[in-house]
C-alpha cells in the first residue's frame, strides 16, 4: 500500500468518525426540537422523524403565564446565573493573581492543595455540604446555590487564571510600580483587561453549568417559586404519565439562552484557552 493510499484511508476514516461524533452529538438534540412540535400521540408513534404537522400548542402552553411557570424559573435562573459568574469570576481572579504574581513561603504547596477540589464533584459532597449550610441557614435561598457553584468550580477556573496571569511579563509589573501602582491596582488596570479572553472563558463555563445544574437546586430549594429552569420542567411529569412533548418543548425553550450566550462567546472562550495574555 503506497502513501497516497494510506492518506485517503486515514482521511477517509477520520471523516468517519467525526460525522459518527457529530450524530451522536446532534441526535438528542433533534429528537427534543421537533418533540417539542408534535402531539404526544405523534411522539409516541414517530418519536424520531419530522412532524406531520407544526403544532405549537406545547410552546403557547409553556409561555403562557397562566398555564406555567416558564418565565419565574427563567428569571430564577437568570439570578442565580449571574450570581455564580459574578462570585467565580471575582474569586478565580483574586486566586490566579496571588498564586501567579505573589511569591510567598509554600505556595505551590498550598496551589496544590488548592487543586485537589478538582478531584471532588459535586455529588460526592453534596451531603456534608447540605448539613453545613442547613447551620447556616443557606437551604431555600438563591446563596445557597450560588456559593457552593462558584466553590466546586474555583479549583478548575483557578488553575486557568494561574496559567494566564503568569504569562504577562515582570517588565509591566515592574514598569506599574515605578508608576506607583501597586499589587491590586496592577490586577484591577493592567491584568485584568489584558486577560478578557479567560475571564470570559470562566464566565461563560460557569454560566453553562449553573444553567444547566439540576441536584444542587433540587437539595436546596423547597419553595417552588424559587425553581430554577431545570426544576420547572418536572411540572409537566405526574405520578403516573408525563406530557412528554410539553417537556421537550420546555427543554427547547430552557437551552436556547445558554446556546446563545455561548455561541457569542466562541472566539473569546477559543482565544482563552489557546493564547497568551500579551503577544510578542
């Protein structure tokens, strides 16, 4: 087999895998669009292919007031959305700075240490974490939900900040202190805007998980008025049948706003993971 054989082969394949990557990827994603948009006879009939017919009664159902609490889960969401980025973004900075620009007495030691919350999820101390807040009187609020987000990602968003911040060279520092600025006015006029690529990067990583965290609100919320998006949806599930095209409909709704923000964001998030901070 010649060379030219084994590159066509090789292409040939990689093609392969990626297209099966991509259905595999998109497939769940189109059985929830076009559910949305048929009756739930229809989706237990043709749970797979297009509709018959466009019927938007589910979506009018959901959007209404009336009839759903669409629109207060989404602003639940929203609130303990933008109460997570704001506590990552503002703690991953402060971290990554004093652990990338301040030299103290065991610092990797402790950035090591710091790190271990890489190897705790969520799940595995949701139990301990649970009896701590109910001390403290967290259960049934937004804080609840927003502290222990931004905690089990600081570890990770840190270590991302870290990586960035020691990049920009001494010679800035150095030149900001001859100028009289000091440590937290260097972070706050010279690190910070030269790093929007990773601080968008974190924010937009924390945005998608708290969109889409599901046990953390069901542990702590007891008031349904305070449900998030992925808790609203289990008001369309009864004990004994579910409407399912309602539920497909509502996740729909539910992922459009992250998509977006993350469609938005794309370069910045590529750019904050593959750049530095300061280009030669």
């Amino acid at each position: 087999m010649n060379k030219t054989n084994s590159n066509i082969i090789y292409k040939a394949l990689k093609v392969l895998f990626l297209t099966i990557i991509v259905i595999y990827t998109i497939f769940p994603l189109w059985v929830m669009f076009w559910g949305g948009l048929k009756t739930s006879g229809e989706l237990r009939g043709n749970p797979f292919g297009f509709p018959k017919a466009f019927k938007f009664d589910a979506i009018a159902t959901i959007l209404n007031p009336a009839t759903s609490t669409f629109f207060r889960n989404l602003v639940n969401s929203l609130i303990i959305m933008v109460g997570t980025v704001v506590v990552d973004v503002v703690l991953c900075c402060l971290t990554g700075f004093t652990f990338a620009r301040i030299k103290f007495w065991g610092r990797e030691l402790l950035y090591n240490y710091f790190l271990l919350g890489l190897l705790f999820p969520l799940a595995v101390a949701i139990l301990p974490m649970y009896l701590q807040m109910r001390k403290v009187g967290l259960i049934d609020s937004y804080l609840g939900i927003i502290l222990p987000q931004a905690a089990f990602n600081l570890a990770f968003h840190t270590m991302l900040t870290r990586s960035f911040f020691a990049q920009i060279p001494m010679d800035l520092e150095e030149a900001a202190t001859i100028d009289g600025c000091g440590r937290l006015g260097f972070l706050m006029r010279m690190v910070i805007p030269l790093s929007k690529p990773i601080i968008t990067t974190i924010g937009v990583l924390a945005l998608v998980a708290s969109w889409n965290q599901f046990l953390l609100p069901l542990l702590v919320l007891n008031d349904q008025k305070k449900y998030t998006l992925p808790l609203g949806v289990m008001q369309y599930q009864g004990q004994y049948s579910t409407d399912w095209s309602q539920v497909l409909a509502y996740l729909t709704l539910a992922l459009i706003p992250a998509v977006v923000f993350y469609a938005l964001a794309q370069k910045e998030i590529v750019a904050g993971l593959t750049s530095g901070a300061v280009k030669e």
